[in-house]
C-alpha cells in the first residue's frame, strides 16, 4: 500500500471516530439542555453527566488528531484549506471553544446552572453544522483559484442545496447517534425511565437519518455526477449500511440487546462513512487537489506512520483502562462509585 | 485600520492574541500537574491530610484551566493553517512529526487525568492513584517538549534544503532535534515549572494575608516556594546556555533585544534605557563585560553586532524591553524565594511578614508576565521571518480579507473565557472553604 493509501485510511478512521464521539457528545448536551426545558432534567441529567465527566477532553483530540494529522500527511490541505477556510472554521472554534470551557465551568463551578446548560446544548447542534460545511466545500464547485490562490464562493456555498441537506443530517445524525448510545447506557445503569425516554427519542430520529442521507445522495448527482458515480459504484456498501440500520432500528423497537443496537448503529455509520469516503478518492478538494498531489515527502511519512503506530501502542492500553473504569464498570454507571 | 486592511498584520495580530492567552494556561498546564504530584506524594509519604487536600483542591482548579487550555490549543493549532497557509504547507513537509505526536502526548495526558479526577475515592491504596499522575505529568512534558522543538524550527530550520526552489533531502528528527530544540525546550519546561510553583504559591500568601493563618496554606506556601526556587535557579542555568545558543546561531535577535549595534568584545549588557536618533541608549543600567559572558562565557569575547544583519532582516528593537522585563522578573523572584528560604531555614520572622507575603503575591503574576513577555522576545525577535532565512511572514500569511474580523471575534472569545475562568474559580474555592473541606475529612477519617 501506497503511503498516501495508508494515510488516508488513518486519517478517516479518526475522523469516523470523532463523528461518533463527538455526536454523543453533542446530542448528549442538547438532550441536557432540552430535558430541563421541559421539565424532565430529574430523568435525564444524572445519567448525562455521569457519562460526559470524564470523556469530554478525550473527544477534542479525535478532532485535533485528524487535523494536525492531515497536515503532516498532505501538506498541500494546510495551503487550500487554510486559505478559503478562515471564516467558517473560525466560528466552528469559538463555538468548541465556548462549548469546551462552559461545560467544564458548569460541572466544576457552578453545576445545574440553566444558561450555561443551554449554551452547551445549542453549541451541540450548531457545531456539527458548521464543521460539515467542510464536507460541502471539498465536493467542489465554490471554489475558484484566482491568481493562483483558492477562494471560497460565500454566495455559492450559502445558496446550494446540498450545503443545507448535509448541514440537516449533520444535526439529525447527531440526535440520532446520541440518543441509541444513551439509551444502551441508562439501560446498563438501571435507570429504566431514563431508557424509556431516550429509547423513544432514537426510535424518533431514525427514519429522519436515512430520508436525509438519502437525500444528500440524490443531491450529489447533480452537483458533482464525477462524484454521484463513484458513489453508485459502491452501491453494497450502502446497502450493508442500510441492513445495519434496520437491525439495529429493530433491537431498540423491540426493547432487545440495546447494546448490539449501538454496535450495528456503529457498523451502519462506518459502512456509509467509508463508502463516501472511498468514493471521494483521488479528490481532496474536487477538483483542484487530489491525494497524491499532495502527499508528503517519504520520510515524513514513514516517520508519521512509525510514530502513529508507537502513538497507538501508548493509546489503546489506555483508552481501554478509561472504558473499563467509565464505560463497562456497572457500579460506575449506576453511580455506586 | 490596518488590522482589516492588511492580512499580513492581521494575521500577526490575531496569532499574538491567541498566543498570548494561551501560553498562560498552556504553561500552567504543564507545571501544575508536577505540582499535585508532588503535594499527594509529600501527603503519603508524611500521612498528612493537608498535603492531599492540596492536591485535591488543586487538581480541581487545574481542571478548569486544562479546559481553557485545550480549547485555546485547539483555535492555535487550526489557526496556524488559516492564518499562515504557505507556512504550514512548507511546515508540514518538514516538521509535522513532532506536531504530531504533540497530539498523542496530550492524547495520553487527557486519558489519565479524566482517570485520575474520578477516581479519587475508587483505589484503597493511594499510592496506586498517586501512580496515575505520572502519565498526566509526562504527558504534559511532552506536548511542551514537542510543541517547542516546532518553535525551535522556525528560529533554526535544519532538516532539509531547497536546491532550485524544490524541497530535497527531508530528515523529519533532524528537523525535531534542531539547534534552537535543546535550549528553547528546556528552557520552557523549567519556566512552566517554576511559575506554576509561584503562581500557586501567591496563592497561598494571598489565603494567609486574608486573615486565614491556616497550616494548610503556610504548608502550600512553604512547598510551592522551595519547588519554585529549585526551577527558578534552573531557569536562569538554562537562559545562560540560550544566549550562548543565540550568540552563535541568531546573533541578530541578542543584538536587537540588547541594542548591541556594533560588533566588540568586551560588550556591556544594556538595561532599560531609551533609544536616541543616533542608536545611543540613555538613561540604561549598563553591566560591563556581561554580555560577553551571557554570549561567549569571555568577558573579552567579541559579540556580533546588529549592523553586520541587513537592514531588512532586523528584528523591532523594543524586544530589548521585553527581553529586559522577563531578566529582570527572573532575577527578582530567584532572590525573593531565596531570601524566603533562608529566612524560614533560621526562622526569621521576615519570612511570615506581611510585606514578604505581599511580595510573593505579586510574585504570581510576574511569573507570567515573564513568560508572556520571553514569548514576545522570541517572536518578535524572529521577525520579520516566520522561518528563519527561508520564509518571511508577508510571504507566508493568508489574503484572506476577513482577518480583522476574526481578530475581534477571537478577543470577544477570549474575553468571555477569561472572565469564566476567574469567575469559577473563585466560585469552586470560595463555595467549598478548605476549613471546611478539611473538618469533613477529619470526621471522616476518625468514623473509620
């Protein structure tokens, strides 16, 4: 394999991994700040805090693993990205930022405290949705290359369709994520009303999920045919991810195994993620910049690879300890520890 | 206004600001956690609650400002792309290895301390909860250490060469292990240490001067005091060798933060002062055959003088203000933690004075206006290169025509963090007095 290959792989299974975190961590807020809402925090909050306490930072370094990764691995995305990108990525940090430090400001300082909450709950929604423009931008089609520099077409971006259909299920997929993690880990605690309520909340967001997924297919062909074909091309792959959704929407209709439910959720999500990525290739912006343009030098990326694999031998151990301690504890969960 | 006018400084503008609030907690992030440590390991050792109240009580301060931290860290690490796209292109190709592992290092720090805060009452022996500080405390090491050899390469850029503008011959650890690497990185976690001792310990001083004239405190005082002196010593052993390291690789950035125009031997160190028309300092503190020796270890060594660098290539020459302010912090809290040692050591009362205390209060913030302004020195010093000889700032920031904008939004951004983090922390402290903290774990301990 090719080191732009192995690269590539790397890089979207750590982004595929900070989508799943990261929507579990962002529904989880909003979940929060819509339960005191409406009056049912007593269910909701123990179960939310008990779980985002000790995970909220490990959720950040997914994101800045791939960002500083892609760097490392395709230089040239630091220029292209870097140059068009200013605005929107932008307000997507202040909006982590914000979120981050208020949710540590709220459990540390001054828990149940109603405006923060609501903030940490909003940011949840708003932030998928601006980080997914990025998505929309390397389909191609808003940006020109003017004197030789990138530039991002606003108007262009704000106007399509597509930007929208993603930015929808972005903020669909996260509820819905959420909400199936949730439910498997109020049922592990014991804490049945809370089950219930989360239970219904995923069986809510499910169908949404695959009518705007759907959606954001039927969009490409116009927007991007090059892209819509590839797509078609790996035709399985989305019908692997569609049986997992249906298994999975079955278990938690059923009230059965609600933690294979997350798991086919996980396999449904990974099949579809690595389809549209696999799809994308050779682009990285579509269509001014594929992947072996700008792939590194060879030493950089032996070095990268040699220390991402050292990097995992430190990690995984650890991450293990972290699940088993939070995650897989019973006693933990229930809130006995 | 030229900060919307003008990407270039726009985009110098807004990496100094984040910079500059982030280095704060960036550099608490590092120290505190050998700090906490230290206190628990002491609380073992001597089987004495106020040592692990300190850790505690610290820990969950620390948290807050790990959490500032990380989001800061976040905004740099994106902003470095779309504030300097061509840099870090070129960047990318050469010293993304440590940049990376950056990422691991603190990875692995997050991991232990998310472990390490809930697990407080979860191990029967402490010891065995002690033990999860130590991955917190290397790890965060070793995001400074790599981060900073990152810092290093853009002042010495080894590890590659350009034959007819293309990059050939790229050695990724010889970019890592560059000239600059071994003084900057050294020198930067002795500072983290040694500030977050002071900082902590203004802390203390500021509790006992509150009427509070609790053991607790004047333990923490004595503790943070003494680690504080070992670093702050150690600092300047280290700033020593980063002269030698500037006198022989970037003698223009010693020149300028010196106002050493003209190359001689047997160069004074310039303090303070004003500069006239015609490059004479008036009204400085001149040290005779200092800056020989801070350069060469000679006082009658020759020290190269700004005027051999062409006119273009020189640095601003109010970092010699910074430079002197970082000195002179320094010096200042080697001789207060020194006398506050050697006064408590014979047990002279001055060590418990109201003006010592208020000395050491002051001395928190000093610390970091000291890093704030070696970090000034070292940009700024670096101008107007972003990479040392091969890529200037104009060339490498963004044509972006929003960065003023954003300029705004990021100080509004920084605004609010800072007032959140001073608002909470004088919440989480003022709420939970450690009298009373304490009186619950006495009862505790005695039911047992």
């Amino acid at each position: 394999m090719s080191y732009e290959i192995i690269g590539m792989v790397v890089l979207w299974t750590f982004l595929f991994g900070y989508v799943i975190v990261a929507s579990v961590d962002f529904g989880a807020g909003f979940f929060n700040a819509y339960s005191i809402l409406t009056g049912k925090d007593r269910i909701l909050t123990k179960i939310i805090q008990r779980y985002l306490s000790p995970v909220w930072e490990v959720t950040n370094v997914f994101l800045v693993f791939f960002f500083v990764g892609i760097v490392g691995f395709f230089p040239s995305t630091a220029y292209f990205y870097g140059s068009i990108l200013l605005v929107p990525v932008s307000i997507s940090i202040i909006l982590l930022a914000i979120r981050g430090s208020y949710y540590a400001f709220e459990n540390y300082g001054s828990r149940g405290h109603r405006g923060y909450a609501f903030m940490y709950g909003a940011t949840g929604l708003v932030i998928p949705a601006s980080f997914s423009v990025v998505l929309t931008v390397s389909e191609g089609g808003f940006v020109d290359i003017m004197d030789g520099r990138p530039q991002l077409d606003y108007w262009a971006l704000f106007s399509s369709p597509l930007t929208w259909s993603i930015v929808i299920l972005s903020i669909i997929a996260v509820l819905y994520i959420s909400s199936v993690f949730l439910t498997w880990y109020a049922n592990r605690a014991g804490d049945m009303e809370a089950a219930a309520l989360l239970r219904r909340y995923a069986l809510i967001w499910a169908l949404p999920t695959i009518i705007t997924a759907s959606g954001i297919i039927y969009e490409l062909r116009s927007h991007n045919p090059e892209h819509f074909g590839s797509l078609m091309n790996l035709w399985w792959m989305f019908a692997i991810s569609f049986i997992f959704f249906v298994a999975s929407v079955w278990l938690i209709l059923k009230q059965k195994n609600y933690g294979l439910a997350f798991i086919l959720l996980i396999g449904q999500f990974a099949f579809a993620f690595f389809a549209y990525g696999i799809s994308k290739y050779p682009y990285l912006l579509y269509p001014h910049l594929t992947v072996s343009d700008s792939v590194t030098n060879d030493a950089m990326a032996i070095s990268l690879i040699v220390a991402f694999v050292a990097g995992l031998l430190l990690l995984l151990p650890s991450l293990y300890l972290l699940m088993r301690l939070f995650l897989f504890d019973d006693q933990y969960i229930a809130g006995k520890k | 206004m030229l900060l919307f006018d003008d990407p270039v400084f726009g985009s110098r503008m807004l990496t100094l600001l984040t910079l500059t609030f982030h280095i704060i907690f960036a550099t608490l992030g590092v120290g505190v956690p050998l700090m906490i440590m230290i206190a628990q390991w002491v609380g073992i050792k001597r089987n004495d609650m106020h040592y692990i109240m300190l850790a505690r009580r610290w820990a969950r301060g620390f948290v807050v400002l790990v959490a500032v931290g990380v989001v800061t860290g976040t905004a740099i690490g994106l902003q470095l792309s779309l504030l300097w796209p061509e840099f870090m292109q070129l960047a990318g190709h050469v010293i993304a290895l440590p940049l990376f592992m950056e990422v691991f290092a603190f990875f692995f720090e997050a991991i232990f301390l998310g472990i390490y805060l809930y697990t407080w009452d979860r191990f029967e022996n402490q010891k065995k909860h002690l033990l999860l500080l130590v991955p917190v405390a290397i790890g965060a090491a070793l995001s400074a250490f790599f981060i900073t050899t990152v810092n290093g390469f853009m002042n010495s850029p080894d590890g590659f060469s350009i034959v007819d503008g293309q990059m050939t011959g790229v050695s990724p650890i010889e970019a890592m292990f560059n000239t600059a690497s071994p003084t900057k990185v050294t020198h930067v976690i002795a500072t983290a240490f040694m500030t977050s001792s002071f900082v902590l310990a203004a802390v203390a001083a500021f509790k006992l001067l509150c009427r509070s004239n609790h053991d607790y405190h004047k333990k923490a005082l004595h503790l943070t005091m003494k680690v504080g002196l070992v670093f702050a010593v150690a600092t300047a052993i280290v700033g020593d060798f980063s002269g030698k390291y500037l006198a022989e690789h970037q003698p223009e950035k010693l020149a300028a933060a010196e106002w050493h125009f003209e190359t001689e031997s047997e160069a004074p160190l310039v303090l303070y002062g004003i500069l006239g028309e015609d490059n004479e300092p008036s009204y400085a503190i001149e040290i005779p055959y200092a800056l020989s020796i801070l350069a060469h270890n000679d006082p009658f060594a020759e020290v190269e003088g700004l005027n051999e660098t062409p006119a273009d290539e020189q640095p601003l020459l109010f970092v010699h203000y910074f430079f002197d302010t970082m000195i002179t912090i320094g010096m200042f809290m080697i001789g207060l933690s020194l006398i506050y040692w050697f006064a408590s050591w014979r047990g002279w009362s001055v060590a418990s004075s109201k003006p010592m205390r208020w000395l050491i209060v002051a001395g928190g913030p000093l610390s970091i206006l000291a890093i704030e302004a070696g970090w000034w020195m070292a940009e700024f010093g670096r101008q107007p290169w972003i990479l040392r000889g091969v890529m200037t700032v104009d060339e490498a920031a963004t044509q972006s025509a929003y960065v003023g904008h954003m300029f705004v939004a990021f100080a509004g951004l920084y605004f609010i963090l800072g007032v959140g983090v001073v608002v909470v922390l004088t919440k989480i402290f003022k709420d939970n007095p450690v009298e009373l903290e304490l009186g619950e774990q006495v009862v505790i301990a005695h039911e047992l």
